[in-house]
C-alpha cells in the first residue's frame, strides 16, 4: 500500500441523510461502505433502525448490514477488529472507502482506536445490574449524570449495558467514564476525512417525526411483536422497539408509545449532535450538498490531505 488511503467518514444524528450521501459518495469513489452503525448490524432489525433498503444496498457494496444475529454478542472491540482486517483488505485495491452512521464510539474505535480501562471486579457489575433491576433504568441514569455528566451527555441513555459499563468504571475508579476516554489516538494505517451532515433543528425534529410514521405504516410494530420475546437483548434495548414493548405490556397505548419513540429519538438526535459538534476535525456540510461535499473530498484526496 504505497499510495495513501483515505477512509471517508459521513456522521450525523439519525434522519440527516447518511445513507444517501454515502451512497453517492461511494460511487464517485468506485469503492464500498462500511456501516458504523451499530442496530443496523442485526438481521431481525430492520424498519426500526432504518436499516438501507434493498434497492439501496444495490447501489453500492455495503458491510456491517445484516451481518449478525440479535442473539449474537458483538461488542465494540469486535467492530475494531473486524472493521481493520476489511480495510485492509479493501485498501489492497482502492485508495478510499467509506464509514457511515451516528454511532460516535464505533466511528471513534476503528479511526482512533479504543481506550484502556481500569479493570472492574465482578461484584462492582452484579451490583449495578441489581439496581438496574430493582430501581429501572432510570436510576441509572440518574446516577451517571451525577458521577459523569460529561458522558452523560454523549451515551445512548436507553442503553442498559452502556450505562452499566460506564458507572461500573466510575465506582471501581473514583474517577468519571468520561476522562479514560482521551487516551492518545492509535497509528492507523489510513486517514480518516469527516463529513458531518446537519440539518436545522426543527427540520431534523420533523423528519424524525415523519420518519417514525412511516416505520409504523412499513410495520413496526409487527417487527417489534417478532422480537418481543427476546426483549432483554442488549441489541434491543433501542429506542423504536422499548417504547413499543411498553405498549405489549400494557403499560401505555399504542399512540402514546409512538409519542415516545418520537420524544426519544428527538433527544437521542440531539445527543449525536452534541457529541459530533465537540470535535473539531468535521467539516459540516446541508445533506442537501451533495457536489459541494464531493468537491471538498475531491480537493482533500487530491492534495494528500
């Protein structure tokens, strides 16, 4: 691999329009996609995640999409792993490829790297996993925002095994989750380009909404009663099929239940936002700024950048 490689990296909070935008850029580029995000890795998951659609996935070679099983335990480490021996690969025969999805700790871990973390004892977890199952999630959450605000911000608030890994590090520490995540970045044998993709706030609100009416009319809620059953998955506890597994154990209607998944993924949104907007190195472009996009990508590559 003696000329350079460049990984092209298109992040964004849900409904900005990744897919699209990747799968433009990918065929400029003759090259494949690498997804980063990480719900749409599961074959059972599909309208809820937004996964691409068959005519998309056409378009363009894609990895990480229905590659695993919900039942399957694939941690953030494995994506690393995996995701670099498919680069390597890949950069055999092109120059760049492409990254895409708003999950900022996969994107993170194959372009830096992961951090090294205190060990934990056994008891630490089991303790947490007891109040998680005592007191809720929200209990949780309650405690991160008082020990690690500043990840606090940043991590999928829905995600049980997310929270419980993180207050796991701050109670065997003493030191918040959040300042062992800034170690010094790992060599890698290509250079990643970020395109951050932004919307107005009350555009990407509207989109979330009307994205989520049309995963109820694709059928939703029939995706959600197949995998109901196996609602303690960490894979499932996702906002689309949470709120809507609520509504199987009657604890709220069928209407109030979308109202949530709604509320959720607006927050979530406004979440990603957040933790993209805290890095300098993306440069922000309209969705709707496909050319100007390529022309930037175009100018960096070209310049060795």
């Amino acid at each position: 691999m003696n000329r350079q490689k460049h990984l092209i990296v298109i992040g964004g909070a849900t409904a900005t329009g990744k897919t699209s935008t990747a799968i433009q850029v990918a065929r400029h580029f003759q090259t494949e996609i690498l997804s980063a995000d990480s719900r749409q890795f599961y074959q059972e998951m599909s309208i809820g995640t937004a996964k691409p659609s068959a005519a998309e996935l056409a378009q363009a070679p894609h990895h990480f999409i229905n590659s695993l099983s919900v039942q399957s335990d694939f941690t953030v480490g494995d994506f690393e792993a995996e995701a670099l021996i498919l680069l390597k690969n890949l950069f055999k025969s092109k120059d760049v490829a492409v990254l895409v999805g708003g999950s900022g700790l996969f994107i993170r871990a194959l372009c830096e790297g992961l951090d090294e973390f205190p060990s934990v004892s056994k008891s630490v977890v089991v303790d947490l996993e007891k109040k998680l199952a005592n007191e809720g999630i929200a209990a949780l959450q309650t405690e991160l925002e008082k020990l690690d605000p500043n990840y606090f911000a940043q991590v999928d608030l829905n995600n049980p095994h997310r929270l419980v890994r993180a207050l796991s590090v701050c109670r065997a520490s003493g030191m918040p989750f959040s300042g062992f995540r800034s170690q010094s970045k790992k060599q890698r044998f290509f250079t990643p380009k970020y395109v951050l993709l932004e919307l107005e706030r009350p555009v990407l609100y509207e989109r979330i909404n009307c994205r989520v009416d049309e995963m109820m009319r694709s059928g939703l809620l029939e995706e959600a009663r197949q995998l109901y059953p196996l609602r303690a998955l960490n894979a499932l506890q996702t906002v689309g099929y949470q709120e809507l597994f609520d509504f199987f154990d009657g604890k709220c209607t069928l209407a109030e239940a979308v109202e949530m998944i709604k509320q959720n993924s607006r927050r979530y949104a406004k979440r990603q936002a957040t933790w993209f907007r805290k890095d300098p190195h993306w440069a922000v472009f309209s969705p709707e700024k496909t050319e100007d996009i390529l022309a930037y990508l175009k100018g960096i590559i070209k310049n060795g950048g």
